[in-house]
C-alpha cells in the first residue's frame, strides 16, 4: 500500500527533478513547460479526490510567478550601469532558490494529504 502511495507522487517528483535542473541550467522555457506539467498532474489527482487544498495551490501560484520574474527580469534593464545588472543578477537567483524551495514544501504538504488522497484498505 506504501509503494501505491508513492507512486502517486512520483511522476509529480520526477517534474520537479527536471525543474530544478531547468532553473539550474538556465533553460527556463523549459522549466516553465516542467511547472506546468507538475501543476496539471496535481490539480488533475486533488480535483479526483475532490480535496480542498487552497494553500497547495496559493503555493503553485507563487511557484509559477517567481521563475516568471526571473525570466523576464534578465531581458529588462533597469539602468544603463552594468554594476547594477550585476547586482540585480544575485536576486534573481533568491527568487528561484525561494521557488524550488516552496516546490518542496508543496511535497511535503502533498505527503501529509496522502493517507486522504490513497485511502488504506
């Protein structure tokens, strides 16, 4: 019943894998296509189970608007000077660990949910 239970979570974990690595590796389309997916896997389960997880998805809105700050925020330049550039680069880099870091709380909520979403029998 363990192993029934994880898988469950498993292709949701596996999507964040590939959204760490895609932040990592500053391939953020392909981050942002990763999100997607995990936000349609776990909408698709809860709505199943008909669950209200209104901080789960307050957590998956956050998630999905910081990399979107990061990604646009390269593209923009605030000023002409490149020390501030540099400077605004380190930020940038906060938000994304703030994001993977919420990626992760979320899993953990979604482990506390489990006995509700894959009932025992």
């Amino acid at each position: 019943m363990q192993l029934k239970k994880m898988l469950y979570l498993l292709p949701a974990m596996i999507g964040v894998l590939l959204f760490d690595f895609a932040i990592m590796s500053n391939q953020y389309p392909f981050a942002l296509a990763a999100f997607l997916l995990i936000w349609i896997y776990n909408y698709n389960i809860l709505r199943r189970k008909q669950m209200n997880c209104t901080l789960l998805f307050l957590h998956l809105f956050a998630e999905i608007v910081f990399p979107l700050v990061c990604m646009l925020s390269p593209s923009i330049s605030i000023t002409a000077d490149q020390k501030s550039l540099l400077l605004f680069q380190p930020i940038a880099r906060g938000i994304l660990v703030i994001s993977a870091l919420m990626i992760h709380k979320k899993f953990s909520y979604m482990e506390q949910m489990l006995p509700n979403i894959v009932p025992d029998k």
